[in-house]
C-alpha cells in the first residue's frame, strides 16, 4: 500500500473522463488499497481515482457514522460506478472536496439513487444510498467524468473558503457548515474560485 498525491484544481487530469475497467486484475485493487490509504489519511470521506491522477473509473467512499470516530462507517469501494436511477427529489446541501482545498460550497443533488458498479471480484452489485451518502456517491461519480461539485453549485456565488483541512468535517456536520457558511456570506463579499 502507499499513500498518493491527491492532485488539486488547475490539474488537466481532474477534468478528464477516467476509462472503463475491463478486468478487476491485481493491480486495479492495488490502486483501490491506495486510493482507501490515501482517503483515509487525508480524513475524507470519498475518493475517486482521478484524484490522484489515475483516469480509471473507481471511487471509495467511507462515511463514518460517528463523525468523532474514523473508520466508525462502512467503506465502499466500486469500480465502474454508474447511477442507474436518480430519484426525482433533491435536496440543497454543502459539499468540499479534497481536490478542491479551502472551500465549501452549495450543491443540488437527488435524495435517492441506484448505483451499480463492480466489487473487488469483479463481480456487478447495486447499492441504494440515500440521504447524505447519496450525496458523497453522486459527487465521486462525478470525479469518474472530469466533473467537480464547484461545476454544479446552486448559484455561482453559493462557495465559501473554509480552514484548509476542515473541508470533509464541513460535509459531514453539513447542517452547521451551512449555517456558518450562511453567516459568513453575509460578513463578506462572496468569494468565487478561479478555475
Ligand atoms: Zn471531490
């Protein structure tokens, strides 16, 4: 295992299209074991391979339960991750992003999906998330497709700075990140990100 470079905005490999994996070989779960290091030690909640620069469709998501316990949640790991069905209702929320340092911002996103992707076997499943896992798997899926949340955000000025590192704490007290986030819009004239 070993930890990789989590590449940030600016970098042209964000805003490719990652490829299709053919064959769940040794080497694909490697790069997952990483990509699980990485995410971890960067205390996010999500990661897609593009983000360390690897344009492979994967993405691993680790929601803890208990946002003051790590590794408290159930850790996904999907290759060739597709949303198969969007539910029709959708829900305002903030999101950050570990390729996106500083910043929160405010995203629509649909409330309930079906994902279906395959396992470390190779193997296709389903998942159903909903509420704020939903949430973090539409963004990752996103990531597979060279699309960030910042590209998504209710209005162009709905982005916030935030201390850098806090970002994915943010996400997961979304509800007093969005209160502060609301505050400090109203202290300051509302930062937009160049990208
Ligand atoms: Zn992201």
């Amino acid at each position: 295992m070993a930890l990789r470079e989590i590449i940030t905005v600016g970098h042209p490999r964000l805003r490719m299209r990652s490829r299709l994996v053919k064959k769940v070989t040794p080497e694909v779960r490697a790069l997952i074991r990483d990509m699980v290091e990485t995410m971890h030690e960067a205390d996010g909640i999500g990661l897609a391979a593009a983000q360390i620069g690897e344009l492979v469709r994967a993405i691993v998501i680790d929601v803890p339960e208990d946002e003051d316990v790590p590794g408290s949640g159930k850790l996904y790991t999907i290759i060739n991750p597709e949303i198969v069905k969007m539910g029709r209702e959708t829900e305002v929320g903030t999101e950050g992003c570990l390729s996106v340092p500083g910043y929160i911002g405010e995203v629509e996103r649909a409330t309930q999906i079906v994902v279906r992707g395959l396992d470390l076997r190779g193997k296709t499943f389903r998942l159903r998330p909903r509420g704020f896992l939903a949430r973090v798997f539409q963004h990752e899926i996103d990531h597979c497709d060279g699309v960030l949340y910042i590209d998504r955000l209710t209005a162009s000025d709905r982005i916030w700075p935030v201390k850098v590192g806090e970002e994915e704490q943010e996400e997961v007290k979304r509800g007093a990140a969005q209160e502060k986030a609301r505050k400090e819009a109203e202290l300051q004239p509302a930062a937009v990100l160049a990208d």
